[in-house]
C-alpha cells in the first residue's frame, strides 16, 4: 500500500498496522549522497539520473529534492519520465536517455526535453523533425565507445565533427557510457576513456560527459563538464572493492507474524528445500516476493541464502521465500529477545542494499527498483 509523499506522525503510526512492510527513503541521504558526488567530481556539473522512478525510490520526490539542493541537469529513459520531472524541476534541463522517437516528436518541445541521439537514423529523423519546427532546444550525440549498446560509432562520430563548425549544430552534449567503471582496473575502461578522449577533441566547445557513478572515483581522466550519477545517489556502492563512500537510502522492515518451533528434520516452506538441522525457532515475517524481496534469496540444505536483522543480529532465512512470507531463522537468539508484532529488517543499519542483492545473486539495481509495491512508504526529508 503505497501512501503519500509525505505522512504526519499520526498518519505513519495508522498506517504502518495495516502493511505487512514498512518501506522509509531518506531523502536528505539522497541529497548528501549528491552533495558528495558533486565534491568528488571537481569541477565538473554534477547532474542525477532519475530513470525507472529514480531507481524505484519515487521520481517526484527525489528530483523535488536533488532541484532544491541545485541540481539542475537530470537524466531519464523515455518521454514519460520527463514529463514528471518537468512537473517538478520546471527550469531543469531533461535528456531523455532512450533517444528520439518520431512518433513523440511534439513532446519534445512541449516539455522542452533533449533527446540521447544514438544513432545515424535517429539524427536524421530529429534534424528533420528541428527543420520543420525550427527548434533551438539541442540535443545530445551519443559514441559508443566499446559498450556495444546504443551510440553511433567513433568513426560515425568523426564524419559528424564538421557539423560543430556550423552556427546551429543542434549538440548540447558529447556523450558515451562506461561499461565497467566499478571493476578495479578493468581493461576496457582504459579503452573506453582513451577513445572518448579522441573523439572529445573533434568537438571542441562541446561539454562532454563519460563518468557514471562509478567514473567519477576514476580521477580526471573520466571527469569533463557533466558528470551523471545514478546508483551511487541511492545508496549503492560504486567503489565496490573499497568502502563504501554513499550514505544508506532506504530501509526495508516486516512485521513478524508468529514465532514457532520446528523439530529437527521438519522442513519450512514450499518445496521442503530446507531441514531443521535441530530443534529450530522460526519467525515468520510479512514480507515476500510482491513486497520486493528476491525470491533467488532463498535460502536451502546446503544453500544459505540471505538475512534479515533481527533483535540487532543477522538471522538467516529459512526455506522459499514466498509471496507474502518469508521464514527467519531465530535459533541462536535468547527466547525472549523476539517477539509477535516486532519487526525484522531486511534493508538497513547494516544489512545493505549491495548485501541483499549478493545474496540474491544480482545487483543493487534490481533489488531497488522492485521494492515496497504494497508497503507501507514514508519519506524522511521532503
């Protein structure tokens, strides 16, 4: 159940009773999360990527927020995700990641968006579209540099520099993207930076950008005029071979339903996967799969799976995940440290959001961007 923005304290205390979880964004993280991201990117423009619903923490209140402490640039997927951040950053400047598409070709100027150009066809299309309508809004040209995704090639991007020498090129920004930036002396960043480098120094007067989250710790060799942050905003880690330089975002509890024993060679949960290796005490917490939980954290005999906190210690699961559910194991704590109607935490203090998805086998992304569909939602900081 997702409630509004922003609950009053009577409000938060009426509402959580009727969740099984309770899913609270720090919103003045975010903001310090920025703020730090803008330091370490010297002189560069520190811009926010807000794409899926800024990563699945609400685009309105974040962009709100990140507009309030100066951000002035934001990146999203498609026209949709401009239009709410138009609603909320009225002066910003909005590249839409996801390039033109001519069948929206209006929204463009309504929302005074810039299009991702990513390829030859795509440009064609938007420096027609900017005859017919003599448009001044810009855009922004895309290089693949070795990601192999969307961007025209380095040698397209060199037949194209003696546009710049036009009075109404239509570039706003010179772009590309980093492919494995948070993998400690991965080869093909190095590729990546020395290309971008080269095709940069065909565009000249053009602000350019390359470093993401985790190319901003990559020094001056990543870092040009704009730098555009996304993960590392909302708390996931973009140094992992280091400590972690971002503040915690999000906080994830459920409440714990029943506490029951289960003898030695019982099985919990669907399939029977995973046997009591003694007597166990088990909690059972409101919290599932639809809440956002991922079900390849299950835990199995032989496979431990993930965790949640619970009384300040680390308990591990026990058994599926399930829709609704999820089984904890309380065995090693006192009997009388739980209890019906306290909480477990799964995200927060110090179980991560980089944690939750190692033991899910995935990413932090994945693992933000599906919480809290029906939890309780409240925002610390709007």
């Amino acid at each position: 159940m997702a409630l509004a923005e922003k609950l009053t304290e009577p409000e938060r205390i009426a509402a959580e009773p009727e969740t099984g979880g309770t899913l609270v964004i720090d919103l003045d993280a975010v903001e310090a999360n920025w703020r730090a991201l803008a330091r370490q990117a010297l002189t560069a423009e520190c811009a926010a990527v807000v794409k899926a619903n800024a990563y699945g923490l609400g685009l309105e209140p974040v962009t709100t927020k990140l507009t309030k402490a100066g951000c002035k640039t934001f990146f999203v997927a498609d026209l949709a995700e401009a239009r709410r951040v138009r609603g909320c950053a009225q002066e910003a400047t909005i590249y839409v990641l996801n390039g033109y598409s001519p069948e929206a070709a209006a929204a463009y100027t309504e929302l005074n968006a810039r299009p991702v150009i990513n390829s030859m066809a795509e440009l064609a299309e938007w420096d027609a579209f900017v005859a017919a309508r003599n448009w001044q809004g810009g855009a922004a040209l895309q290089v693949d540099t070795g990601m192999n995704r969307l961007g025209i090639s380095a040698e397209e991007a060199a037949a194209l520099a003696l546009r710049v020498q036009t009075g109404n090129h239509g570039i706003t920004l010179l772009m590309s993207h980093l492919a494995c930036a948070e993998i400690a002396d991965h080869p093909l960043t190095a590729t990546q930076i020395k290309l971008f480098r080269e095709v940069r120094a065909l565009y000249p007067g053009i602000p350019a950008s390359l470093a993401n989250s985790a190319g901003i710790f990559l020094g001056y060799s990543a870092l040009y005029d704009l730098a555009r942050p996304g993960a590392a905003l909302y708390g996931i880690n973009p140094t992992p071979s280091r400590p972690n330089p971002m503040r915690g975002v999000v906080e994830l509890t459920g409440r714990i339903l029943q506490i029951r024993t289960v003898a030695r060679g019982e099985a919990v949960g669907y399939g029977a996967t995973w046997t009591a290796k003694h007597a166990s005490r088990i909690a059972v917490a409101a919290l599932g799969y639809a809440d956002g939980l991922m079900r390849a954290a299950s835990a199995a005999d032989g496979a431990r799976g993930g965790s949640a906190l619970v009384a300040g210690k680390r308990c591990p699961f026990a058994g599926r995940i399930s829709m609704d559910l999820v089984c904890l194991d309380i065995t090693d704590l006192p009997d009388d440290a739980v209890h019906r109607g306290d909480v477990a935490t799964f995200i927060g203090g110090d179980m991560t959001v980089d944690d939750v998805a190692a033991a899910a086998g995935t990413i932090g992304y994945e693992v933000l961007t599906r919480l809290g569909p029906r939890c309780c939602l409240i925002y610390r900081g709007a």
